[in-house]
C-alpha cells in the first residue's frame, strides 16, 4: 500500500468516525426527556426527599424505582454494617489503602444519610456524552455540590434500577469528600476505593430488598 492510499484510508477512517458520531449525536439529541416528581422516604418520623430531576422518558420508572431503593438502601442498618465489615476484612494493603486514610464506617453513613436529602439528578448526552464514554467509559458525574447528579444518557438506555442506584450512592460519596484517585490510571486499584466499594455496597443492599418483595 502506498502513501497515497495510507492517505484516503485515512481520510475513509476520519469520515466514517464523523458520521458516526453526528448520527449519534442527534439520536442523543432527540431523546424526549421528562420531569421526574420528588420521591419522598420516611424513617424515623424523618422526611428523606429526592428532588425533582430530568430522565429520558423511558427511563423515568427505572429512575424512580433506583431513587426509592438507594435511599432505602443508604437508611437500612445493613449499610453501616457492610462497610464497617468491609473497612475491617477487606481492605488489606495495597495502593487502595490511601484513599480510605481517616474514613469511618460510621461518619459515612451518617454524611451520606444527610446529603442524599434534596439531591436531584439531570442528564447530559451528544457528542460530550459519547466522547466521555467510549474514551473514558463515563457514565455520570457529580455536576457541582449542590447541582445534580448529571448521568451520561448514552448508556442510561441499557442500565437498571440497581446500576442506576450503585451510581447515585457513588456520587453522593464524592459529595462526602470520598475519592477514587486511580480511576484515570488503575481501575483495579479504584474498584477497591471508597465511591465504587459504597456504590457496590449499595447496590447489594437493593438487589436483597427487591428480593423481599
């Protein structure tokens, strides 16, 4: 194959890529998106609100039902339980250990408890969001800390309640001051790091609560 060639392969590659992303792009664009009602929790005679928030339409009930077991989840005393056993068996050595440095099963729960009252959530999606999760397979962020959970709707479509609900707890670790410093270099090392070990955590105290339905 000459130069010539390498060049218009090139080019081929560049123009498909494009036309790829602005297909995808106006997909994205064009997603009908609807107000989601407040979703009120009480515990203890305490009233736990979720706030109002946008979904894609399709996903509004996925939504609602990921809200209601997160913060089931958050409030359950299983919660505290988890992470304190998970602190203590779990944690070994290893790069991980820093970023649990001064956290506490106990302050988390209780910080997490108090900051998922009036939190609220939006989307994002066209190019930013399918850049951000094929190069960096995001799947939502913490906009500010007291802006909403902003999920990437590109692969929103094909996630459930308890994804959804792993993530809202994870964002809310952020909140807390929880960090997973080797996401961008050492994913291994962050799926053992405080945000992803909660969110899992989380989704695990879900999944059993729709088992006893």
């Amino acid at each position: 194959m000459n130069n010539h060639e390498k060049s218009n392969t090139l080019k081929e590659k560049i123009h498909i890529l494009i036309t790829s992303l602005g297909f995808l792009t106006l997909i994205s664009s064009c997603t009908s998106l609807c107000e989601v009602s407040k979703v009120t929790y009480k515990e203890g005679g305490k009233e736990i609100t979720f706030a109002e928030s946008k979904m894609p339409c399709k996903k509004v009930d996925d939504f609602k039902i990921a809200v209601n077991l997160t913060i089931k989840s958050v409030y359950s005393e299983k919660f505290e339980t988890l992470l304190t056993n998970y602190i203590k068996d779990s944690l070994g050595t290893g790069e991980h250990t820093k970023a649990w440095e001064g956290v506490f099963a106990k302050d988390v729960v209780q910080k997490m408890r108090e900051n998922i009252n009036g939190t609220s959530a939006d989307t994002y999606g066209g190019i930013k969001g399918l850049w951000l999760y094929l190069i960096y397979g995001n799947i939502a962020y913490d906009g500010t800390e007291h802006g909403p959970i902003l999920f990437n709707r590109v692969p929103l479509k094909n996630r459930t309640p308890l994804s959804i609900s792993n993530t809202i707890a994870h964002e809310i670790s952020h909140r807390i001051g929880l960090n997973h410093p080797h996401s961008n270099s050492k994913l291994k090392i962050a799926y053992r790091e405080p945000p992803y070990v909660i969110g899992k955590i989380i989704e695990e105290i879900a999944k059993e609560i729709l088992r006893e339905k």
